[in-house]
C-alpha cells in the first residue's frame, strides 16, 4: 500500500538448563533491517521502505529456513542475551513481527513464529551503509515457522495464516 510506513519487532525467549538462566524479552526489540541467506540476495530496510513485497520474503525465509535480523542497541542486555544464546547454542523460541502503519493506522502486519530456532554465528555489531548507526546482526537458523499474515478489508481486521 502506498504511503505505509513499515517497522519490526523481535520477542524471544530461551532457557539453560545448566544453569538455570532464563532468557525472555517480553516488550519488542526493534529490528530494522532483515535479509534471508539464499534468497533474493537484499536487505529489507523497514526504515524507509514505502512499499515493498513481504509476502514473499517471509516465504523465503519458510523456504530457505533461515532469517539474518539487524538491531539497533536496546537496553544492552537483550546484545548480551543473544550473545549468550549463541554461545551456550541455546534454541530460542521467537516471534518476528513486521507490521505497516498508514498514519497512526496499522493497515497489514507479518508474524512469524518458531520455537526451535538457533543462532548460528556468534552476533556481532555492524554499522549500516546509510546512516552509519551501529546494529547487532543475529543469523538465525528457522527450521519450522509459522506465519500469519492480517490486513484491513472493508473496515475489519482478518488475520490468516500463510
């Protein structure tokens, strides 16, 4: 849709048994960037992007099983948590959620869900090409997801799964 502004969110949660550490992330991170490895070979830009075609990439990652997201900083300890997962090679349940506004208007949402993904390569901080803010980069592997797609038609909100 013309004029749609697009954003995305990530929630995770994660659990080492050994010694008894929750990782859970209950409010969304924001993610401003995506990519899939082995996909159209492109860089999502939710950050100004007016009017791109998600179906397709939120197939490639079903297809290809695999998601790369870009974060900007939170509140540090969501890096640490990622950094953490990575290492102690944790599988993390997650819910990635692209969602476009019109205004103040949420006009069509993405969401997809796995609760068996990994973190394949250890995050690291990169900076983007155009505005030079520093992100983390988490590769992640998506061996089964959910995905659900929700729009306005005539007034209502119909959500569908993919």
């Amino acid at each position: 849709m013309a004029g749609t502004k697009w954003g995305g969110s990530v929630w995770y949660t994660a659990v080492d048994l050994d010694i008894g550490k929750d990782y859970m992330l209950r409010s969304g991170l924001g993610v401003t960037h995506f990519q899939v490895k082995g996909g159209a070979k492109r860089v999502i830009d939710l950050t100004s992007t007016q009017d791109i075609s998600l179906m397709s990439e939120f197939e490639q990652i079903r297809s290809f099983k695999n998601v790369i997201l870009y974060m900007p900083a939170g509140k540090n300890f969501e890096w640490l948590d990622f950094i953490e997962i990575a290492e102690h090679n944790l599988t993390v349940s997650i819910k990635f959620v692209v969602i476009g506004e019109i205004g103040t208007t949420l006009t069509q949402s993405f969401q997809l869900v796995c609760k068996n993904a990994k973190i394949t390569e250890l995050p690291n901080k990169s900076k983007t090409s155009d505005s030079g803010q520093q992100l983390l980069t988490v590769k992640l592997s998506i061996p089964d997801a959910e995905l659900d797609y929700g729009s306005y038609q005539d007034g209502e909100y119909f959500e569908e799964k993919l």
